[in-house]
C-alpha cells in the first residue's frame, strides 16, 4: 500500500493545529491560578511552570507550520517555489525550534537571554516578511496563486504579532511577582498589574484562537 505524501503533510498540519490550540487552552487556565492572589506564591509559581510547559505545544506548532505549510503549497501547485527554498525552510525552520526547546530546558544558561532576544527579532522579521507575502500575493496573484493561501499567510503573520504581544504581558508578570515578593502595598500594586495583564492576555488569546481557527477555515474549504 502507498501512501500519499502530501496526505502525510496534511497529518501532520492538522496536528500542528491540535497541539497549537490544545496548548493554548492549557496556558488560558492556568494563567487563571498564576493570578489568583489567594494561592501562595510557590503554588502560583508552579502554574507559571506548567504555563510555560503548555506553551511549548503553540511555539512548536508556530515554526513547524512554515516548512509544513509550504511544503504543501509547492505540492499542491499553489506556490511558485523552488525545491532549494523549502529545503532551506526546513533546514532553518529545524533549527529556530531546537534553540527554542533549548532555551525552554535551560532558561537559566547566561546564553538564554541572548537567545530569546534573538527569538523576538526573528519573529518580527519572520512576520514582516509572511505579512508582505500575503498582501502582495493578494494584490499581484503570486508567488502565492490563490486568494485563499495569500489570505492565510497575511493571518499567520497575525497571529504571530499577537504571541509576540502576549510574550511582551508575561514581563509585566515578572514585575508584578517581584513587588509580590516585598509584601506589604507592593505586593498589593503587583498582583494589580498581573491580573490587569491577565485581562488583556486573554482578549489577546481568544482573538488569537479566531484568527488559528480561521487560517484552518480557510485551508479546509478554499473559498476563493
């Protein structure tokens, strides 16, 4: 029996979307128990933990969707893309994801502070560049050939710029932990800027959450 490689691709796709979204609902609850003031600070600690871990599913689904979904792009013969630049997707694509598990098991290495800087300034230009594609394939017909595919490539990029945001609110709850840790009014102000922090992370989630949903809309139907 024979087995289609792009069925493959496709498995692997909606996998992608399953630990993404699954991930996201695991770190949605569990920010909840970070910001509850009730809980002391070693129980909401081990929440920030667990959010962490639970967001390795979305941040691996992020860098593997780019190789993946152009792969079957090329595949399908709706992106006028060369064999050599989806090798060196994936070449790069493996790569950025080893160095985010690595700095995910050593956060404490004197590297890893570099390195998630580094992180940050790829993503923006990762998402510049897959929001122009979109657009200008929109506008222009290729490289991407259909409005269906331009289409989600402009949202990946968008919702890349709201995980961005969202990393950008968990420094608000370091700050907030750190004047939690000196007790008295300081802990007071700080477990107010976590959970006004929580509030707008999770109107951030949820329009997130539309925009995956709609990427895969978009991928399963070809509506134009």
């Amino acid at each position: 029996m024979q087995i289609d490689p792009y069925l493959i691709l496709v498995f692997i796709h909606v996998l992608l979307f399953a630990y993404w979204l699954g991930g996201d609902l695991g770190v949605f609850v569990a920010a909840g128990y970070v910001a509850d003031r009730k809980l002391s600070l070693e129980e909401r600690f081990r929440f920030m933990h667990l959010l962490m871990v639970c967001d390795m599913g979305p941040r691996t689904a992020l860098i593997l969707f780019l190789p993946v979904g152009f792969q079957m792009a090329r595949t399908l013969g709706v992106a006028e893309i060369g064999a050599e630049v989806t090798g060196a997707l994936w070449v790069v694509c493996l790569a950025w994801l080893a160095v985010n598990w690595w700095m995910f098991k050593n956060e404490r290495h004197p590297a890893a502070a570099r390195l998630r800087t580094a992180d940050i300034y790829l993503r923006y230009v990762v998402m510049a560049a897959m929001g122009a594609l979109g657009l200008y394939s929109f506008a222009t017909g290729g490289p991407l050939t259909t409005h269906w595919l331009a289409a989600k490539v402009f949202l990946f990029a968008c919702t890349m710029l709201l995980g961005v945001y969202l990393r950008g609110e968990i420094k608000q709850w370091i700050v907030g932990f750190g004047m939690v840790r000196e007790g008295g009014d300081a802990a007071d102000r700080g477990n107010t800027i976590i959970e006004q922090s929580l509030v707008r992370s999770r109107r951030a989630a949820l329009l997130l959450w539309f925009g995956v949903a709609l990427i895969a809309f978009l991928g399963l139907t070809k509506p134009f």
